[in-house]
C-alpha cells in the first residue's frame, strides 16, 4: 500500500550552531518545558504529563516523517518546534500541522521566530503547501506570533475543549509556504529523510548488499566480506553523531536506499561545491526512479546551501555507476586517484554544474 503522506525530503543543518533536530534522547529536556504548558495552562489540551519513555517514542515517531527541531544555548534546549500530520484522509497529505514552544525566561529573545522560519524552510522542501496552527483562546500573545509570521485566521472551534473547570475555543491559523501548483503525485511514495541511531541496522544492510551487486567482479569478494563485517558497528557509530549528513531512503514506508552529502572533502574545492559521498540502493530498488529523486533532493539541497556544483567520487570500473550519473548530467572533470579494496583501483570524479 503506498504511503499517503508526501514526507519525501527531510533535510538537516546545524542552524547557526545552536539549532538542530531533534533526537529521542532529547525527550526530557524537551519535557520540562512542555510539562508547565500542561499542568499550569490551557495552552495544551493534555491533562497529564506524559512520561519521559511516552514523549521520547512521540520523538521517534515525528522524526520519522516530518521536521521536529531544537533551540541549545550552552547545554540546554531552551525551545522546540515541530510539524505532524493535519489529518488522516490521503487529499490532506501536502499540509502539515505545527507546533512552537519556547523556556519562558527566553521569550521575546527572537528564538520562536527563528525555529519557525527553519521549520517552514523543511516543510517547503518536504512538498508540503500550507502549515496550520491552532491557538487555545485567550491567547493574544500566541494569536500576534503567527500572524507576525504570515498566519491568517480561519476560524474558531467554539467550546471544543475543556480543561481546568472551563470549556474552551481554538483559533485555526493557516500559512501559505508557496505557490499551489500541481503536486509530483509520482513523488508521494518516496521519503528521505536524516538518519537516526535506529537507523544503523538498515543503514549498515544496504551498505552491505549494495556493495556485494554493485561491486561484484571489481572489487575482491574476500574484501567486500571484510568490510561487511564491520558495517553494524560502523554505522552505529556514524548514526550516534548528532551531525550526521547521512540520510535513510523509503519507498512505501520500507527501506529503500541511502545516501550521505556534505561540503566537499576535496583540497581542491572551494566553498561553492557539494559532494555526494554515495548513494547505495537496495537491488530490488535498483531502476524504480528511485535513484533519481535522491539526486533531485541533492541537488535542492545545494542550491539552498548557495552551491554552485556538486561532485561524486566512483570506481573508474563501475560503468553502471558512471552512465547513472551521467544521465543525471554529470561529467568526468579530470580528478583521479588510486584506492585500495584490496587491490589497486582507480577513482574518478564526476561534477554536476547547478
């Protein structure tokens, strides 16, 4: 059954070195501001403050599929924001629901601001077209935030709620993030998104049986053994860094593929060019477009970084490879080295100009 919800890029940065997305690890401290909103205000409709294991499997399940971010000053996380689902039947699935909550002693200190704009930034890229917003009422303060952020009001739901003795009305907001043209309804069953540490098993399977098709006859099976061997502890330890640029690939919900991308490695690059670190699909994925859509996502996220060009390092043997990036207009650009898989083999790189 393919999966009704268009999630299909999950993009992560280290925004100005304090914002970052959130991991279940997180859910502590994310609860000791979330907790107040519950037990001292109307401001959320929970009565009961969840558990640290209830909000870190909430984490969990969010991270999946949409962008949930963090504010960190110093140590701490002073402030979170998040996007989810707006509502179960398949026609909603290019709008997004989201939510912002912020440590009282750092309101008015431009952070809730700052988490949306990165928020909506995700959900853009994500494909998705309107963010919603709902507002227990009275709440002027939080009524003036979204509308300072492009909200308009919709309507509201009166008495919908009641908590602390008293029943309650919610405002609707609503956020245009772009033009309303045509969806890529050929996009929908497709997700990417930044890996997390329960990742490492499918991560660490793809490595391994992508290396084992793609490389077969180029590079030694006694090596391509070696190396697998070692991939469930090196993913662990890749996927345990909260910086990593390693990203989980699924179609219909089931691990499909991966890919990393970051700054270019290479001594002679400049500023403006992006490196493609791999991409590695699972065989029975192999020729479904998949492939090409990672590509598109990388080339989004290039682009938004202000990047020029971006290049792929590959085995000079690896024709399937060479004739894949070509297609997706790369070119040979004279850059070789040697690299030993047991044997001597040479690599070459391919560029793409943005």
């Amino acid at each position: 059954m393919a999966d009704n919800n268009p999630r299909r890029i999950l993009p992560y940065e280290i925004y100005e070195n304090h914002i970052r997305l959130a991991v279940p690890a997180d859910a502590e401290s994310i609860l000791k501001i979330y907790s107040p909103f519950i037990t001292d205000s109307e401001i959320s409709f929970e009565t009961e403050v969840p558990s640290v294991n209830d909000f870190s499997e909430r984490i969990k399940s969010i991270v999946m599929t949409y962008p949930y971010l963090v504010c960190v000053v110093g140590d701490e996380i002073v402030g979170y924001a998040y996007a989810s689902r707006h509502r179960e039947r398949a026609a909603y699935r290019y709008s997004a629901d989201v939510s912002v909550y912020i440590e009282p002693s750092y309101h008015r200190k431009g952070i809730g601001k700052e988490l949306y704009i990165k928020l909506f930034d995700l959900l853009r890229e994500q494909g998705a077209y309107t963010a919603y917003a709902e507002v227990a009422l009275p709440n002027d303060a939080s009524v003036r935030f979204h509308k300072s952020h492009g909200f308009q009001e919709v309507g509201i739901y009166h008495n919908v709620g009641y908590k602390h003795g008293k029943w309650l009305d919610v405002m609707w907001l609503e956020k245009a993030l772009g033009e309303y043209v045509e969806p890529k309804e050929a996009d929908m069953n497709i997700t990417i998104r930044l890996a997390v540490p329960d990742d490492a098993h499918d991560m660490a399977e793809i490595h391994m049986r992508s290396w084992e098709v793609a490389y077969k006859d180029i590079i030694p099976e006694d090596y391509i053994r070696e190396k697998n061997a070692g991939r469930p502890a090196l993913w662990e330890r890749i996927l345990g860094d909260e910086n990593t640029t390693q990203y989980i690939i699924k179609k219909d919900g089931k691990t499909a593929g991966m890919m990393g991308i970051d700054a270019s490695r290479d001594e002679d690059a400049g500023d403006e060019t992006y490196e493609l670190m791999g991409l590695y699909l699972l065989p029975e994925y192999i020729r479904q477009g998949i492939g090409t859509q990672a590509m598109e996502f990388a080339y989004s996220k290039a682009r938004n970084l202000r990047k020029k060009d971006i290049t792929v390092w590959l085995l000079a043997d690896n024709l399937n490879a060479k004739r894949f990036y070509e297609n997706c207009g790369f070119i040979s650009d004279g850059g070789t080295r040697e690299q030993e898989f047991g044997i001597a083999l040479q690599v070459i790189r391919m560029r793409r100009v943005l």
